[in-house]
C-alpha cells in the first residue's frame, strides 16, 4: 500500500470508528482496492456505510470569494509545513468524483486569516490571500494543497474549512479538525510560540462536534521521524452529495 492510500484507509478507519461511537452503521473494512478489503465505489463498499455523508456546518465569517486555483497556498506565512491531501467521493456511490473543485482557508500561526484584522473579528482590512485557494480533483477524487499547521483564535479549537464545488454548485461546507496533543506539541515551536496555547479543545469546540467528531480529523503522517520541523503529511477523505 502506497503512503498515500494507506492516509486515506486511515481517514477511512478513523471515520467508521467515529460513527460507530456515534451507533451509526460503520464504514467497514475498506482498504482501496487492495485484496481483502472493499474499494471506494463498489457497492459493497456503499452498503457498507464506507462513504457517509459529511455533515455541514458553518463556513464562519473569515470566507472571502476567490479563484485563486493553486496548489501552494503559503504565500509568506511561517510554520509547520502541512501537506494535505484530499480524496473527494459521492456519500451514495462511494465513487471517485473527477473535477471537483476544492477549496480551503485557514488562519496562520498568529491566528490571523487573510483579508482581515490582526484579530478575528475586526472586519475585512486587506487584499492578502494567505492561506487559501482552490484545487481540483483528479480522476481519482484526489487533490493536494502546501499550507502550514493552522494557528488557533479565541473561542475555537484549530481548524481548516473546506467547501466543496461540483458542476458549479456548492455541494459541501465543512471544517476539518486535529488531535489536541498534536496541536501541543506544534504551538511549542518557534513560529506558534509566542502565540501561546489554544483556549478551546476539541471537545469544547461545538462545530467540532457538529462535523463529526473524531470523523473530521485529519490523519497525520510526520515527514520525519526524527525532525518535527520537517512538518507533516495529512490527508482526509470527503465524501459529498454530488
């Protein structure tokens, strides 16, 4: 298996896990083709729950209509890098959606988004597009962007939304999330430090909850073993009503 199927079985296996902590049918064992397992878009894959529907929440006041089509979405902004590879599939057919336009915005390590103040809230104050862009999926649902391990603000535990375009349409509005002792260990570093810790967790944070849970966390993967600086893989699958 590929590191980058074996990102995505993980996304796979931690959303079943989730669901079933929720009583909800599960994803069942779904390893992408591999022999002794289900493939995304066979429909032992779709009666076993393997691509359940995200759920939607809100995009929050930071989104700013774009058409910045990019893969690298860093511009100037310093931390840790974050390779985030997105699988794009239909909730009802578990099958690969071709073309679907993706995009994301995050804050950066200060917890600032582009566009705005030096604080949330303070209204639209700049033309910087920092942290955002759009990519579209190949034939096999996937897409990658280069960004940097979000910076956190105050009320919300870290995150990067997400909408997602098919034909045109808006077809999903979410946020994905990361594990609170990842989180620890990067505000520890050199450009997240000064900002200090988050002061919300997960658990504490309602949209998380509202986006699944632990089904919305990105699966990270380090880029070294020996290195945190070297930043991280992640990956995500995000299964839509097409």
């Amino acid at each position: 298996m590929s590191n980058e199927d074996h990102e995505i079985y993980s996304a796979l296996v931690r959303r079943r896990e989730a669901l079933a902590a929720l009583g909800v049918a599960g994803i069942g064992a779904v390893l992408l083709g591999k022999s002794g397992g289900l493939a995304l878009g066979t429909p032992e894959a779709a009666a076993a729950g393997a691509c359940s529907l995200d759920p939607e929440v809100t995009e929050g006041p930071y989104w700013i209509d774009n058409d910045l089509t990019r893969r690298d979405v860093r511009e100037d902004r310093k931390g840790l890098l974050l390779k985030l590879n997105l699988t794009v599939v239909d909730a009802s057919t578990c099958k690969a959606i071709k073309g679907a336009d993706v995009e994301i915005w995050h804050a950066d390590a200060s917890g600032t988004y582009s566009g705005f103040g030096s604080s949330p809230g303070q209204g639209t104050t700049n033309s910087k597009r920092y942290l955002r862009g759009h990519q579209k999926s190949d034939a096999n649902g996937r897409l990658s962007f280069l960004t940097i391990y979000p910076g956190w603000y105050r009320g919300r535990t870290p995150h990067i939304h997400v909408k997602v375009h098919v034909a045109g349409n808006t077809v999903h509005t979410g946020q994905l999330f990361f594990r609170d002792a990842t989180s620890d260990r990067v505000y520890a570093t050199a450009n997240y430090r000064s900002h200090g810790e988050p002061d919300t967790t997960n658990a504490d944070d309602t949209i998380y909850r509202q986006a699944g849970g632990s089904a919305a966390l990105v699966s990270l993967r380090r880029r070294s073993s020996t290195s945190l600086a070297k930043g991280f893989n992640g990956s995500a699958v995000l299964a839509v009503k097409a």
